[in-house]
C-alpha cells in the first residue's frame, strides 16, 4: 500500500512539473527591451569611381646626373694621387700627377722644330724679296721669281705645321696633372702611385654631388604602349628611402633605339633634389591602358584585427563595416580599393576604431 502511494506521489510530482513547464511555454515571452547602439559622429564623403592608369612596375638604378672617367693620354708612371674614394672635390683640383718626363720632351722636339720652321721662313722671305727685285731690273728670269716664292710659301705652311704640333703637345703635356671637371666627389680610385697610365685606361671616376637619376630599362613592347616623351612625369619610389614615400620622376634623356641584347630602351628620370646614394635601387611605374577603380580617403581605412575595413552608411543611415582589398596609394592622399566597395557608398571618415554594427550615423 505504502508502495503504490509512493508511486502515485511520484506520478503527481511528476506531472505538475510537466504541466508547470507547458504553463511557462505557453506564456507570452516578454523580450528584453531591444539595445540601441550608441550614435556615432564622423565625416562623410562617397567612395568614387574613377578612371586611372593601369600601370607597369619597373626597376632601376640610382645614378649621379653627371658622371666622369678620368684618364690621361700619356703613357707613363704616376707620381701621386691626392685624392680617395668619397673625398669631396673642386673643379681645377689636382687629383693624380703622371711622370712629365716623355710629354714635356716631346713638347721641347716640336718647340724645337717650330724655331727652325721660323728661321727657315726668314730666310725664304728675304730670298723670295731679292728675287723680285732683281726681276724689276730684268736681272732675274720669272722662273727664278716663282721658285724662291714656292719656298717662301713652303716654308710659311712649315711654321703652321710647326705651330699646331706645339700645341698638341702642350695639350698631352698637360695631362700629366690630372685635374676634376666639375664639383663632386671621387665614386672610384683606379690607380696607385708606380701604377702605369696609358692612353684609354680610366684612373679615377667622378660623379656630382648635386643632382639624381633613377634609370630603367623599358622593355620595347611597353615602350610602344606608354609613349614616353622628355619632360613626362612618372611615379618613382626609392627602397632604401621609405621616408620619401611617392616622388616624381621627370624624362630627362631616353635611347631613341632598344639595345639590340635585351631589347629595352634606357630612360633616366630627374629626381628631385634629395640626398641619395649612388648605386640605390628604385622603382618607376610606366602607365599603359586605363582601368575602372574605386578610390576613397587615406583616413577612411581601418587597420583592425588583421582586416582592412572601411565603415560605411547603409540606406537606412546606420554603420556598417566592410572588409576591402586596397592597392596603390595616389599622391593625393587618395587610396585604390581593389574589391569590397562598387563606388557611391557613403563612407565614414577619421574613425580610430570600427563603430558597433546598426549605430546610428550622424555627419560631422
């Protein structure tokens, strides 16, 4: 009995508590009252849609604007260098010193030849003056006359020979100081004082101080493509100077043919004036075709948790985020947006982090 009471007790509790859960589900469920985001303010502006230049990334060599291989036209030994690699120099500044020895008494042989050439042509004036007088008093025949006038003449064109190979050699004599051409500094020391300078050798290789070139090689496909003209302006970046960021690069000199080896026209672009090394690599894009891009505000982009997000307003005027895809960024502070925006979306500006999801958007 006692047992069969204990069943039904069981039974009972067993079903009020089935019959208090249906009550519970049956009942209204009083949602909580619905959360609001807070409002946020920002500045606004539209995601454009523009045309830009497809273009074509290339590499290249930081050179001085000019450049200069010194040698000599003496074949002789050099006596001192008063210069090193880096060593600022002035233009008309000693740098090397070749023996004299063989210039200088190659320039006393034609001082030499050129006073006899002067005696000689004395002598055949004075000769060539009696000769006509003496044909004033038929004393003399005009085959006489003409004779002492063609050594005059020969002796004459004897001193200018005489003359010009003075001045050549006091022109080979000279090299014997070699001197700078212009301000700027030693990039190469190729000789040592006993080293043998000889006609075609370089000794010494002088770049200017003031003044850049990024030079590339443009393939000839491109070349055709880009139409490249002196005085265009192209984007150049430096490697080993990120400080830079973006510069612009003008043609200054470009081959009129392609190098028969690889094809390529070498263009050099004037850099602004900067302090770069020589030798620095760089980069110029070349623009070819144009292209259909999105393009909004550097500061619209958000840099979070790894993702790339730009915050726009939807229609109904509330945040949302997007994670796009960015590419190059344009010197007007302007930033490609290669996918997630499709243009005209109404995006949010200067935000520090992104606002929660539905907040209401309120422009500054």
């Amino acid at each position: 009995m006692k047992k069969t009471r204990r069943i039904f007790r069981l039974t009972g509790l067993f079903l009020l508590l089935v019959t208090t859960g249906l009550v519970a589900c049956g009942k209204p469920h009083h949602e909580e009252s619905a959360y609001s985001p807070p409002a946020v303010t920002a500045r606004l502006t539209q995601a454009e849609l523009s045309e830009l230049p497809q273009e074509v990334e290339l590499q290249g060599t930081v050179e001085a604007r000019q450049n200069a291989a010194l040698s000599a036209r003496v074949m002789a030994m050099v006596t001192a260098v008063h210069v090193n690699a880096g060593d600022q120099v002035a233009r008309g500044q000693l740098l090397i010193e070749i023996d004299p020895q063989a210039s200088e008494g190659k320039l006393a042989q034609a001082q030499g030849a050129l006073s006899q050439a002067r005696a000689a042509l004395v002598l055949a004036e004075r000769n060539y003056q009696r000769f006509k007088a003496l044909a004033d008093t038929q004393a003399a025949s005009e085959l006489e006359v003409d004779m002492a006038r063609m050594q005059f003449e020969q002796a004459a064109g004897a001193v200018g020979q005489a003359e010009g190979a003075v001045a050549a050699a006091s022109s080979v004599a000279s090299d014997a100081r070699v001197v700078s051409p212009f301000n700027g500094r030693v990039a190469h020391k190729m000789v040592e004082v006993g080293d043998l300078a000889a006609p075609g050798r370089p000794l010494m290789r002088i770049e200017s101080v003031a003044g850049r070139r990024l030079t590339v090689a443009v393939p000839e496909s491109l070349m055709h493509q880009a139409k490249l003209q002196p005085g265009d302006r192209l984007r150049v970046q430096i490697d080993s100077r990120p400080d830079l960021g973006l510069v612009d690069g003008t043609v200054a000199e470009m081959t009129p043919g392609a190098d028969p080896a690889s094809h390529s026209f070498q263009v050099k672009l004037d850099l602004p004036s900067v302090d770069l090394t020589t030798g620095s690599a760089g980069r110029a894009w070349i623009p070819t075709q144009t292209r259909s891009t999105v393009l909004v505000p550097r500061e619209a982009i958000l840099r979070q948790g790894g993702l790339t997000l730009v915050v726009i307003r939807n229609a109904e005027g509330l945040a949302s985020s997007r994670v796009v895809t960015v590419g190059r960024q344009l010197p007007d502070e302007k930033i490609e947006v290669l996918s997630g925006l499709t243009g005209g979306e109404t995006v949010l500006l200067g935000l520090t982090t992104t606002p929660p999801a539905g907040a209401k958007v309120e422009a500054a």
